[in-house]
C-alpha cells in the first residue's frame, strides 16, 4: 500500500520515532512524504521514501493530486495545532481524505492505531476498492 508521511516542523522528531518504532510495519510498504520529513525518515528509519517537494514549496499539492486520484492507501500527517505560517494547511489534505475515504491521522495515537490495523490486514479493503474504480 502507499502510505503519505507528513509532519510539521514541532512533530518532526515525533514522526522520526514513529518510522523507528513501526519500520517493520512500514518497510512492507511504499513510503511518500514531504521534502523535509522524507529526508528525515530516511536518515532516521533506513527506510526508502520518495519524496515529494518540501510541504511549503509544492509538496502538499504533490500529495494533494495522489490523494484524488486514489493512489494514496493511508495518510499520516503529524500536525501542529498552531503551525508556522508557512507550514502546509492539513486542513485541505484532511478534507480530500474525507471525500476520497482515505484513511488519515492527525496525532500519534490514530497514526499508531492505523499502522497495527494496516499490518493486521484491516486495510485490505483499500486493495480491492481500487481494483474495483479501474
């Protein structure tokens, strides 16, 4: 599954820990992420990321079209609920999860949760509901 990685600049370290912590999970899957934070997990993780533009520069928007046209599984995005303003708006990206029924979490314990139910296979129904929009 592809799997979208997000984080502002306060959550960086905490979204660092969370690759630690669920590599085993996330190594099974395709990783993308914004500029900064795909570097970092790299760095940190050891995993492969690829990364989209830094979130300010574009980054977002990448992300953004992926989420519509339905190439995103699963949307972790590690906010800061008083972001810097040039840090990406989460409120868009939250919202086309919504319309798009991509599952998103906004804070670690939604994030860890839907990384336990990924690896459990809860999220399968994603597969078959892509094959089906095809």
């Amino acid at each position: 599954m592809n799997i979208a990685l997000v984080a502002h600049d306060n959550k960086k370290i905490l979204m660092e820990n969370l690759c630690i912590a669920y590599r085993h999970i996330l190594s099974k899957h395709t990783i993308f992420a914004t500029g900064t934070t795909g570097l970092l997990i790299e760095e940190t993780s050891n995993l492969t990321v690829h990364k989209y533009l830094a979130g300010h520069l574009g980054g977002e928007q990448q992300l953004s079209s992926q989420v519509t046209n339905n190439d995103i599984d699963l949307v972790i995005f590690l906010r800061d609920p008083n972001p810097k303003n040039y840090e990406p708006d989460s409120n868009s990206l939250l919202r086309l999860c919504d319309i798009y029924n991509i599952p998103a979490a906004s804070n670690l314990a939604t994030a860890e949760a839907l990384l336990l139910a990924l690896d459990r296979g809860d999220l399968d129904w994603r597969i078959t509901m892509k094959q089906n929009s095809h």
